[in-house]
C-alpha cells in the first residue's frame, strides 16, 4: 500500500468549510438560506416517458444530482480499482471480510431505525416504515480525515476504513434507489447507460489491438468518447428513477485503465496516465468545489430542530451500524475462518466501527427523498450533524500502536 494523496484530506477539509457556512447561515438568516437552496432556476417539462413530470431545475438538484457524480465516479474508481486489478485489495478472498462487514453495518442500521421510530417517534407526518434508507450510508471524506489522525498515514487500518466507507455509500445508494416506488418500468432506461458503456469498451476501453500504429494508440487515449458516454450513462441512470449521483458509474469499467493497483487514492497514481487515471487527475480540483458546494446545499444544520427523528437517527448510527458490524465480523470469523488483514487489530477494528457511526453525505442526499420536508428532515440532519461527534471520541482515545513494518508518515509499505 502506498502513502494516501493529500487530496483526499482536502475534499474533507472542502466539506467541514461547506457545512460549517451554510450552518452560519440557516441560523443567523434561515429564510434567505431556504429561499436559495430552494430557489427554482428554471422549470423543464418533458415527455413522461422521458421524466416523471416537469424537471425543476434547483440549486439541490445541480448539486446533489448532477455535480455529485463526479465525486461518486472519483470514489466508484477506486472501488472498481480495488476489485479487480492485480494485487487490489478487494482482489478475490480478500473481498469477503470488508464486504461482510460492510453489509452487516447496512443490515443493522436499518431495523433499528425501525424499531426506534416505532417506539418514539411523534411526527404527525411520520409513518412506519418511512426513512430506513437514511442511516445506510456514512462519508468517505471525513471518515478519512478523522481515521488519518488515529491512525496515521499508511496504516493498514486506515486502507480498510476507506475501503468500508467507499462500500457502504455506493451500496445505500443503490438500495436508496431500488426502493424507489416510481420506478416500474422506468428501470428501462438503465439500458441507455449498459449500452453507452459497452460501446465506448468495444470502441476504446480495450485498447489497441496487436500491431496497431502509432496513430491509432494514441487515439485509444482520447478521453472525449468516455465523457460523451458517460453523459448518456447519467442521463438514462436520472430517468430511470434511480440516484443520478450513481449516474457515471456505468462507464468505469469500460475506461481504459492500468494492470495494477497502488492502493486506495495512492499518491503514486499521479504517475500514471492511463485514461481512468487521467480523468481522475482532472477532477481533482473540481470535486473539492463540488464537496464546499455540497456542504453549503446539504449541510445546514438548524439547532433548533431538535426533535425524537434525531435520537432515531442517531440510534441507528451509533447502535444499529455498530452492532451489525460486529455481529457480521465475529459471523465471519466462526463460520469460515476469515481473519483482519495483516496490521490491522481488533483494536484497530473496534476505532473503524466508531469512525463508520458518522453518517452525513450518502445520509443527507437520502433525507430528501426517503423523509417529508419540512421538520423531519431538519430533525434528522441535526441527528447527521450529531453523529459526527462519534469521530471526536475516536480521535480522543489512546493512539493505536503501530504494527511492525507500517511505514512513518512520508513512506510506504509492501501490500501483502
């Protein structure tokens, strides 16, 4: 595994200075807050059998829709990468402790809100049922951010906690979207994105064939077929009802990439120039902007909303995503043997299931649609808000010793 790039530290930095703006703003000034996020730039009516009603046109929908795709497609990268480039950490057996883990943190969060909404929610809007899909996902960016300063650069732990928090959000987004009532036989329109990514594959993604020129390889590395595919792949993922911030993840697999894998946003990746690669050098500096712009759309936190939709939003984080993690751990460990990957403790385990307890971007895209406007939503954004507290106690706790072999801050280790 080699040394993190400091970009990632500065999407989360990006994100805390969005959050903490728009805070500022929806408690000194809430009614100019709401009427600019809520302000309708324009209305697009199309066919309904294009998009379910009239497309209005707000600053939440540039945001979460459209710009958010680019940092999913920055983070799907390294999913994918993971998967299945040689020595990836999610390459072959190596997937299934991470990924237990991961869907036992989606499957205990869900029943326990549940529960608690049974038991104490009072929102005359509210009905059972409602909102489950809101504590499925956490956030890649500050999980980094805390999980760097308790662990240190280059620890092994630091690589599993982003690669559960990459999972978790690309899968709460997926049930986020399945559980959609409007989608029926809107779901068609995900052929629009298979068949944009296949072709730009059979065109591009597999590179030049044996005895090709020197014309035609470098015509393999043009980046503008992937960008038109991936405008299609967005487009038919929004119309077909499903999360359009998923929109570009289609097409990952179908860019040309390079044989190996560095590791999980690795420093050393700024060397290579393959397109996957060099489309994600472009978006670099655009996706810090897009995460500030989110923070300040989605991050508002009013603290007078408090309100029972917080303590079960909070209940599912710090008890029902923990408690699923665990169970799906020690699962794992008894009926097949798997262990943690090397360096990394039990201790070290316990810090990474505290870390995953924050919940906020995956969480407040979900809150708009899974929830009514309104109070419940300002409740359960409080409760996202609140969540973050779960880092602060991470980082509080005595320091995690350092495994023999991991590097110090500036170096790097062999992956094993």
């Amino acid at each position: 595994m080699y040394r993190i790039s400091p970009f990632v530290r500065h999407f989360g930095l990006a994100l805390l200075l969005g959050i903490a703006t728009a805070t500022l703003w929806v408690n000194l000034a809430p009614a100019s807050y709401y009427d600019f996020i809520e302000w309708h730039v324009a209305e697009v009516a199309l066919p309904n059998w294009v998009w379910r009603g009239t497309v209005s046109i707000t600053p939440f929908m540039v945001v979460a829709d459209m710009l958010m795709a680019l940092f999913f497609f920055f983070v799907g990268k390294e999913l994918w990468e993971s998967l299945i480039l040689e020595r990836g950490a999610l390459a072959g057996r190596r997937a299934v402790f991470p990924m237990g883990l991961t869907v036992g943190g989606l499957i205990g969060a869900a029943p326990v809100w549940l529960v608690l909404q049974a038991l104490i929610e009072t929102a005359e809007e509210a009905s059972f049922g409602q909102g489950w899909t809101v504590p499925l996902g956490t956030d890649v960016v500050l999980a980094y951010l805390v999980g760097r300063r308790v662990f240190g650069q280059g620890h092994p732990a630091l690589h599993l906690l982003l690669l559960l928090a990459i999972a978790t959000d690309i899968l709460a987004l997926l049930i986020l979207g399945l559980t959609n009532p409007n989608l029926s036989w809107r779901l068609f329109w995900l052929a629009l994105p298979l068949a944009a990514s296949f072709g730009v594959w059979a065109l591009c993604g597999r590179g030049p064939a044996p005895g090709a020129t020197e014309r035609q390889r470098r015509a393999g590395q043009r980046l503008w077929p992937y960008l038109l595919a991936g405008a299609l792949s967005w487009f038919g993922t929004a119309a077909s009802g499903m999360p359009a911030a998923l929109g570009l993840l289609p097409v990952i697999p179908a860019i040309a990439h390079a044989d190996r894998s560095f590791g999980l946003f690795a420093e050393a990746e700024g060397f290579l120039h393959d397109p996957l690669n060099r489309l994600a050098h472009l978006l670099v500096r655009p996706v810090a902007v897009i995460l500030f712009l989110f923070g300040v759309i989605r991050g508002g936190v009013d603290f007078q909303a408090f309100a029972p939709t917080t303590l079960v939003t909070l209940g599912s984080l710090w008890i029902g995503r923990p408690l699923g993690m665990v169970t799906a751990g020690l699962a794992l460990a008894r009926a097949s043997g798997l262990r943690l990957p090397p360096g990394v403790t039990t201790g070290d385990l316990l810090r990474i299931v505290m870390i995953l307890s924050m919940g906020f971007t995956v969480p407040a895209i979900a809150i708009s649609a899974a929830l009514p406007g309104g109070a419940m939503q300002e409740a359960a954004r409080l409760g996202l808000a609140l969540s973050l507290l779960a880092g602060a106690v991470a980082l509080v706790l005595p320091r995690p010793a350092r495994p023999a072999g991991t590097p110090s801050q500036a170096g790097r280790v062999t992956q094993a």
